[in-house]
C-alpha cells in the first residue's frame, strides 16, 4: 500500500512577463526559499529534489545541474522532468511517488521557466516532428487554434463564452498576488475586440508569456502532521498520454481521450461521481478560453456541447458551484515549466486554507490538472483528509 | 510577502545587460523506414500511403510500426486519397521566428489538420486560402503539388479548397 | 544517400538574450572595468567567482564581495588541438585552463597563454591578462600567462 | 541529511528483462522511435508480456539529442503510452529506473517499462553539449563537454599521480571486454602504445581515452515480487539505489567525486553492503572517459585505501579478475548519453542472471550498477542489484 503523502508547503515567484533583475538560479531560488519557510524547513531538512523544466525553451541542456546552488541541489538525490505542458504536474507526480514508495520522506518539487530569454514559440514549434509537422508547425498558438476551430464547430460555444472565460481569469487573478496578467477592469467587449492571434483565437483568449517558478515541499504523513496544521494530501494521480502525432486524435480538443481517461480515474479513486458536485475547486491547465470550455466537457464538468451554458451561469466563477481557477489559471500566467506545478499548488493552498482573497470556503476537495506535449493530461485530486 | 521570504537579488539594478547566445545546431535525422517508403512514393509516383493496423482497421498517415489504441503492431499499406477534409483550421497572423530558416516565417498563412480520403489520422499543412470566413470545419479540400517533387511533405504546396 | 535509408538534414536556430542578475551584472561590468569581483556570505570565509548571489551551501544570501587581485594556480588545463568556431586563433592550440583565483576558492575556467603548453603543471601560478578593449562579459579577459 | 532515509529492501523491486540495441557509430535506416521499438520489441518477446500491459512507462532521453523539443512524444506508441502513463527523465537512464521502482515500490504498478534512447550522430557533440555551460562566462569560450572532460582528466592525473598509460589500460581493458560483447560500438586488443597514439580530441583525452559518439536505446522491464515469482525466466533484484548531486564543475574539486561517494554510501546501507571490494561481485560503471574510471573507482571505496590503478595493474578488475569492472567494455566502447547508466543496469542484469555469454562473471550475484550525467558527472548515481533467490544456495 502506498504510504499517504501530504503536501505541506508552496512557494511562487511574482510571474511576470520578464524578470530581467534575476538570472535563472536566482529565480529557481526565489520559489524555493519560499516554500521553505512556508514549512519552516532548512534545505538540510530536504531528502531529495524533483525538478521540472524543458530544455529548448531555455537554450540549457541540464538548467537544473547548472542552477545546483539555487535550489540547494548539493548532496541531495535529484531528478529533472520533461514532458512539455504537463511537466509541472509530472514532477508533482514523481514526488509523490517517491514518498509514497517510502524512498524519501521530504521532497522538495520544482518547476521553472524564463521565456523571457529566448523564444518560446519558435522553441514550441520544433516540437513537431521534424518530417512531419514542423514545417507547419505555428508555435502553440497556431497549434492551438486549429484545435479550437474543431471545438467551436461542433460544440457550438461562441465567442462571448470564450470571453467571458478571459474575463473570469484575468479577474480573478486580482485576488492572487504572484499572478502575471491582472485585469480588474476586463470586459466582455474589450476581449472581443482584440486582434486575432489565430482565428478563432484572439489575443485575450490567450495565455501570457511569463517567467517564474513555483516550489512545493511534499511530505509523508507523519511529517506533513508535524510541519503543516492541514496538509494538502494527494488522494490520486493520473497521466493519460495521446498518441504521438498531433493528427491523431480524431477531435482533438472537443474529445481529449486523454484528459478523459485521466480524470476518470482520479474520479474514480476518489468516489467522485458528479465532480461539479463533489469537487470543491479546480485548478485546471487552459492554455486558452476555448480550452478551458472544452475542458469542462471532457473532465466531466457539463455534457457534451453545454459549456457555454455553465460559464453564462457562473458555475465555474468565484461565487459559483465549482470555481476554476480562482488563482486566474494559465490565462493569467504561463511560465510553462512552472504552470503545471503552480495549478497544484494552488490546489494545495485552497485545501490547506491558505488562499487569502481567492480562497474558496471550506474547500476540501480539489482537482488539479496538467496539459501538454501532444494533448497530455495529468490529473491530481488534494483533499483535507 | 515577508520581508524574510524576498528574494534577496530581486528588484535590484540589473536592468540592460543581456547576455546573447544563439542556439544552432543542424541534425541528420534519419527518415526511418515508414517515412523514407512514404516519401519515396510521393517523390515518385505523388501518392499518398498509410499503414494499416490489423487489429481495428485505422490506417494511420504519418506511418508507424505500432498502433498505439490496438498496442500492436501495424500491417499493409494502403494508398489514401489527395482529397480529405478539414479537421481542423485557422490563419496564423502571429510573427514568429521560424527555427528551420532563424528568420521570421511570413505571416498571414493558412493552416489546417486534413483528414485525406481514406486514412484515419490527419496531418498537418498549409491552406492556399487565408481569408477565415472562407474556410471551415468539414470543408473539402485537395492537395496542390509543386512541379518538382523532392521527397518532402513540401512537395504538396498546400491545400486548395474544393467547390 | 541510400535510397533505402533517407537522411533529413535541417538546422534549428533560435537566439537566446540571459539576463545576468545582480551578481553576474557586477562581476561582468566589472571585467570592463578592470576589477575581479566575487561574492561570499557575510561571516563565511568561502568566495565563489563568477560570483554566487545566494549560497546554495549555508541557504543564505552571498551579498560580502571581495576584489581579486588577478593571480591564481592552474588547476588544470587541456589542449585543443585544433581551431575552434568561436576562437578562430588560426595555427595556434588552444589552451583551457581551469584556474582558482587567489582569494577564491571556486574556478573560472578560461585560456591560457603559452608558447609551450607541454610545460605546463597543475599547480603552475598565473596572471589575468586583460584585453585593452573592454565591454561587460567574459571576453574582457585575453586569458591567463603563467607567472 | 537529517532526515532518515528509507531505501528499498532486497526484493521488491525485480528486473524482469533487460534489452539493448547494438551500439553503432550511426543507425541511419531508424529514427529513435523506430530504436525504441526494437528494444521495446525484443524486450516483451523476451519476458512474455503483451505491450497492452504496460501501463507505466518512464523514459530517459535529452531534446538536444533528438533534436526536438518534448522528444519524448515520439516514443509513446512504441512504448505502450497510448492513455497510459508515461514520464520522461531528461538525464541519464538509471534515474528513471529509480524513479520506475518508485511507482512499482508505491504499489501503482506491478510492471513499469523502463527505456532511454538518444542517437548522438544526429547532432553535433560541440554544439549540444555547449548548452550545458554557464552562457554568461563559459558559452563564449567554446566550452564543451570533451573540454572539461580533458581538464577533468588533467586534473586527476595531477593530483592522484596517476600517469597517462593508466588512463591507456583502462582503455586496454575495457576494449578487450569488448571484443566479447557482441552488442559492443568499439573493441580490439589495443596496446598502451597504440592508445597513447591514437588521435588527440582534446589533450590528454585521445580518441581510446574517449567514447565515441554512438547511436542506441536500452529499455528494462521492471516488476513487483508477484510479477518476479510469475516469470518464467530468471530475475534480478533491485538491491539498494543512492543518488547525489555535486555542485556545479567549477565549484568542485574535479579530482574526486563528493556525489558519488554520497551515491554509494546510500545504495550500499541499502543493501547492507560493508565491504564493497569483497561484497560485490561485478560493477559496471558509466565512464565515458578513461580517466573517469580511476576515479570513480576510488569514490566507490573499490581502491581500497591505495589508488585504483594499482589494482588495474594486477588484473583485479579484469573479467576473470577479483572484482570485474566493465566486464561488457563499459561507455567508454560506446554507450550514448543518457542510455549508458541504463545500459549499466542491463549488463548487470544479465550478469546475474548468467546471461551475459561470453564476457560472463562467474558465479555473479551482486552486482553494481552506476550512472553519471552533467558536466564531468556532476549528478551521479547508484544501483546494487541481486541475483535472484535460487542463485544465492
């Protein structure tokens, strides 16, 4: 049996579009120290080290060993991720299984991103095969966009729904602090009257670039009692991969097979039968508006084709039945080695209790998912007990 | 935040110094058996093959030895139609810098997910059209060869819109 | 080129711009300056160059700087036999060296200048050489001549 | 590190199998999914289980390397990923079979596929192991990966006295080994004098002294004490795993591995080993130079308080020797970055399992297994396995 994991402590830069006063290490070290005295901990107290982050983003083959005194690193057991998108919530994942095995007792989990330094969508293209897909490969933007034209085809969700997705997000990361886009003022309209990027995919319905990093300390049960009066505890985990070409998937967002399978098997380790029901809050990975609509089909959140219908509701808003993503989610910050990372802690600190003015009341359970590489999905459910 | 978890480097003057390093580095990648059959028979002949999974019947473009749902590996080829269906499509205005070329690819162009006739996966490409209340989802549309063909998926020039 | 085996050739290329930090900032401004910083933790003897802004040994930040005085022992040292894309010295070996500044107790690796590279010892003191013309960053530095 | 740390008892975690390509100077008719098919292929013919049982599956692979970015996408079909999960080690191999064991020692899985892969001649060493250096200080100096091995090397041979015939007979040994391995990249029977002759990469390294670049994949299947007992063929056991991380190479002395000494010291209270030199049988190490042998040898505690060249000397680490090292000819033959480690447990695998033909050990039952990455191994890590139970009377 696995041995039950908490996670007991976060930690997060101020993501901003560019952090030109600190380098990479100092970044990295930025999050860190918060998570530490977040738990009280001194790195001596650290087992081992999980650290996520994708190498062409960066220009840095092995960032991680570089940045060894950032984070650390010297002494300890160490292990470096990359699965794109989803890599935060992988790392995460890994950590958990590392406690959970009865390896370690206290990891220490790390994701970080400078986009700022280099080129981010030129990186993201040469994600596509080098035969056969990136020669037409468009960043993620592009990318992203012949995905949502499926979706809005079939699914009939319309522009307003995906703006007023945009404006949720961007409201709601008034209340979060380290949060890169903050937009109190955002309107319905004003998202609607920005510059397609892709169509349908405008400049609002899309998420930022950022830099920053994002820290958590997970711990086993007897530990995470000790250095945290509510722990987040990990009550399942899930990863669900696409096939490997970005053509595959017959529908590819409107049908996520994967974030599908995913979440029905966290679901379903968590007896969570009617997730807008039984969930709490929600941190989930939408790289755009029409992602986030799509989402709430494919993790079970409303049938098929009535998304629109929960945003016009306000289901998913601060003050409805399921907010998602009340830290402003990947719309208000996308510092991708990070982002997974930042979705789970987030989680942690609804359930833990610890969201100030984003804290949802009396969470106590919560879902936290990562999407990436060609439509991957990891899923994550936190709970009190 | 606490004065205790600031970043002691934060905040402070180290604006304007940027240090530059230009990542590149050129690869030989090797075609592989699927795709070097593939290309051939475009170069050669201008048609479009895919393999076939024995076990659910999917034929799969690009090629593969292994059909991932059925986890098993993939049979005959099959040949596929230069006619399909746009699965997916949007015009890219987004300047960015193309990592094939280190120059910015030139924007705006049409791009689309196209299941040609016959296969069951889609592959990516380039749309003649760029105007996006012309295109759409279910649209057909065929492929446009280029005189001289190279062995390369560019020796479709892009999708035409049919009708 | 086999026609049973096709090799794709294609490059990817994608420039990068790193912002320093306040460490890094000081250390390469002050190679245009003329000056060897590195950086310590107040109280600790241990200085790092290219200096550290947080000691990733005692978790605290290395805000106590120091000056160097430009002289150091050859840790080690290795011979490219051969001309390098970013050292066009045409018909000269390169030398690396991996030197401890006095004062310092990390390395900063750069060249070494001599005419006799089978001569050389770990162990062997050396000079900073600066170049007359100087902008911030690592190239301000000729390199090494032994002492 | 004041927390206690709780390594894996002997036996709840076996190695069911243990797969790799040939090594060779370039595999141009496959791509590095094609690759990992192969050794995924054989792997599951060989240990009787269907790809439609895997369900967890980590890999080990570098984007550099594969020129592309989330490389490990490309793999996932071949590796049973298909809505399963998949993760991706970017670093050596043998981490992501500690972390494979993990999932297996939580109880999320029962089998977990192990495969790292990485195609060196698709790329260019110089200009991919350059993006491992500080861009601020080193980048604009041409700094690779051979450069700091070669100030590694001359640093050891400084400070241990050891002189560079010594690096020549590990390279002589270890390319003997070779000759009887017939998956090996490079064997002969060199001589010291043709070692020291062969060509310069970057003084003192020479083109012996060096692995070359190499094409290949390793994939391993790991399995819990049910699946072990459910095998039809022999197995080995995951013994005792330890890892450390050094810091960065110029904040070090190169001469000695402070990690690796960390490394072992965790594996080897694991596996309740006392006595490295005595206890272990075989050791396969990653040492993609010669020099590096030496000193990871001497980490290890296998120098046994006098240098490891002197035990070099005597044929010790010879097969057929007390304790043989790199009996399979080891990286230094040809093993790519982030397979070798992975390769390491493999060979150890089939040793104990008296599958290694004919550079088999005799009577092997402990074995140990090592992987390094980053610049001059600045991560490093170590794995004791043991033979199955039925060996051991």
């Amino acid at each position: 049996m696995p041995h039950k994991v908490g996670i007991v402590a976060t930690g997060q830069t101020k993501h901003t579009a560019k952090r030109t006063d600190i380098n990479l290490r100092e970044l990295i070290t930025e999050a860190v120290t918060r998570a530490l005295d977040d738990a009280g901990l001194r790195m001596s107290d650290i087992d081992a080290v999980m650290l996520g982050n994708m190498e062409p983003f960066e220009g840095f083959m092995l960032p991680e060993l570089w940045s060894v005194e950032g984070w650390g690193g010297l002494g300890k057991p160490a292990m470096k991720f990359n699965t794109g998108g989803t890599v935060g919530t992988s790392t995460a994942i890994a950590a958990y299984y590392f406690v959970a095995s009865g390896i370690y007792d206290t990891i220490l989990a790390v994701g970080f991103e400078k986009q700022s330094e280099g080129h981010t969508q030129t990186a993201i293209t040469t994600v596509g095969d080098p035969l056969w897909e990136r020669t037409m490969m468009a960043g993620a933007i592009g990318n992203f966009a012949v995905m949502a034209s499926t979706y809005v085809h079939e699914s009939g969700v319309t522009e307003e729904h995906a703006a007023k997705i945009a404006v949720k997000s961007r409201r709601n990361a008034c209340n979060n602090e380290y949060a890169h886009l903050q937009m109190p003022n955002l309107t319905v309209e004003e998202v609607l009257a920005s510059p397609y990027l892709a169509y349908p995919v405008r400049r609002l319905d899309f998420c930022p670039q950022s830099d920053g990093a994002c820290a958590m300390v997970l711990a086993t049960e007897s530990k995470a009692k000790k250095l945290a009066p509510q722990p987040a505890w990990i009550k399942a985990v899930a990863t669900a991969h696409e096939q490997q070409y970005m053509g595959d998937s017959p529908r590819r967002l409107a049908d996520m097979r994967s974030q599908r399978a995913a979440s029905q098997r966290v679901y379903k380790a968590c007896g969570i039968s009617d997730p807008v029901r039984d969930l709490d809050v929600a941190e989930i990975y939408e790289v755009a508006t029409y992602a986030e609509l799509a989402m709430y089909e494919n993790l079970g959140f409303c049938a098929p084709g009535q998304s629109g219908k929960l945003i016009d509701q306000g289901v998913t808003t601060m003050s409805g039945q399921l907010p998602v993503n009340p830290s402003g989610g990947v719309l208000a910050t996308n510092c991708i080695g990070a982002t997974a990372m930042i979705r789970v802690a987030e989680a942690a600190l609804q359930i833990m209790g610890k969201a100030g003015k984003r804290q949802v009341p009396g969470a106590n359970l919560a879902l936290a998912t990562g999407y990436g590489g060609n439509a991957w999905t990891d899923a994550l459910i936190l709970g009190r007990e | 935040m606490s004065e205790k978890t600031k970043n002691p480097a934060a905040g402070k003057k180290a604006e304007g110094l940027r240090v530059p390093w230009l990542l590149s580095v050129e690869y030989e990648y090797a075609a592989g058996h699927f795709a070097t059959r593939f290309f051939q028979e475009l170069r050669d002949n201008g048609r479009i093959w895919g393999v076939r999974c024995p076990g659910c019947q999917r034929v799969y473009i690009p090629p593969r030895p292994v059909c991932g749902i059925c986890a098993g590996k993939t049979g005959e080829w099959v040949e596929v139609g230069d006619e399909g269906v746009i699965v997916g499509c949007t015009v890219v205005n987004v300047p960015f810098i193309d990592p094939m070329t280190g120059e910015q690819r030139p924007i705006p162009y049409g791009f689309a997910i196209i299941r040609l006739d016959g296969a069951s996966t889609a592959l990516y490409h380039f749309l003649e059209e760029t105007d996006p209340k012309k295109l759409g989802v279910g649209k057909r549309v065929k492929a446009v060869f280029r005189p001289e063909r190279k062995g390369t998926l560019l020796d479709i020039k892009h999708f035409r819109l049919l009708d | 080129m086999s026609e049973s085996h096709w090799i794709v050739k294609q490059k990817i290329e994608i420039p990068f711009h790193y912002t320093p930090g306040p460490a890094l900032l000081r250390f390469l401004e002050g190679l245009r300056d003329g000056k060897l910083f590195a950086s310590g933790v107040r109280g600790e003897s241990r200085k790092t160059v290219p200096p550290l802004s947080f000691c990733g040994r005692s978790w605290k930040p290395a805000d106590d700087w120091a000056e160097l005085p430009g002289t150091g022992t050859l840790e080690s040292f290795a011979v490219v036999p051969h001309g390098m894309a970013e050292l066009p010295q045409e018909g000269e070996r390169i030398v690396f060296g991996l030197v401890k500044l006095d004062g310092a107790d990390t390395c900063l690796a750069h060249l070494i200048h001599t005419k006799e590279p089978g001569k050389l010892k770990v162990g062997t003191k050396v000079r900073l050489r600066w170049r007359a013309e100087r902008s911030p960053g690592i190239q301000a530095i000729a390199g090494f001549d032994l002492l | 590190m004041d927390g206690e740390v709780t390594l894996p008892a002997p036996g709840q975690v076996a190695i069911l199998g243990a797969v790799q390509t040939r090594y060779e100077a370039g595999k141009p008719h496959q791509t590095y999914n094609e690759l990992v098919h192969e050794v995924v292929d054989q792997l599951l013919t060989e240990t009787g289980v269907a790809l439609k049982e895997i369900q967890s599956i980590v890999s080990a692979s570098q984007d550099f390397f594969d020129g592309r970015t989330i490389s490990g996408m490309a793999i996932n079909e071949v590796a049973g990923g298909y809505l399963n999960s998949e993760s991706k080690v970017a670093g050596d191999g043998i981490q992501a079979l500690i972390y494979g064991a993990a999932r297996i020692l939580a109880g999320a899985y029962d089998l977990t596929l192990v495969v790292a892969h990485c195609k060196e001649s698709e790329g260019q060493f110089h200009q991919i192991t350059s993006t491992m250096f500080d861009p601020y200080v080193e980048r604009p100096l041409g700094l690779d990966e051979h450069i700091a091995a070669a100030l590694q090397a001359r640093r050891f041979l400084g400070v241990s006295g050891a002189a560079e015939a010594d690096l020549a007979a590990v390279s002589r040994k270890n390319h003997r080994h070779a000759m009887k391995n017939p998956l090996a990249r490079r064997s002969g029977d060199f001589s010291i004098e043709e070692i020291l002759a062969s060509a310069e990469i970057v003084s003192p390294l020479r083109d012996l002294l060096a692995g070359p670049i190499t094409d290949g994949a390793c994939a391993i299947l790991l399995g819990s004490p049910e699946r072990a007992r459910a095998s039809r063929r022999p197995v080995s056991w995951i013994a005792g795993m330890g890892s450390s991380t050094d810091a960065y190479w110029t904040g070090r002395d190169l001469a000695a591995s402070a990690a690796l000494a960390q490394a072992a010291e965790r594996a080897f209270a694991a596996a309740g080993i006392r006595k490295p030199l005595d206890d272990l049988r075989v050791v396969e190490l990653s040492a993609r130079y010669a020099h590096e042998e030496l000193l990871y040898l001497d980490a290890l505690g296998l120098g046994n308080g006098a240098a490891a060249k002197a035990r070099l000397a005597t044929g010790d680490f010879d097969l057929g020797g007390k304790l043989p090292v790199n009996p399979s000819g080891g990286a230094l033959t040809g093993n790519p970055t982030c397979v070798a480690g992975l390769a390491r447990v493999a060979e150890i695998h089939l040793q104990l399992t008296a599958a290694a033909g004919q550079h088999q050990v005799k009577d092997a039952r402990t074995g140990l297994a090592h992987g390094a990455s980053g610049i001059c191994g600045q991560s490093q890590t170590v794995v004791v396995l043991r033979g199955d139970a039925p060996q051991r009377t």
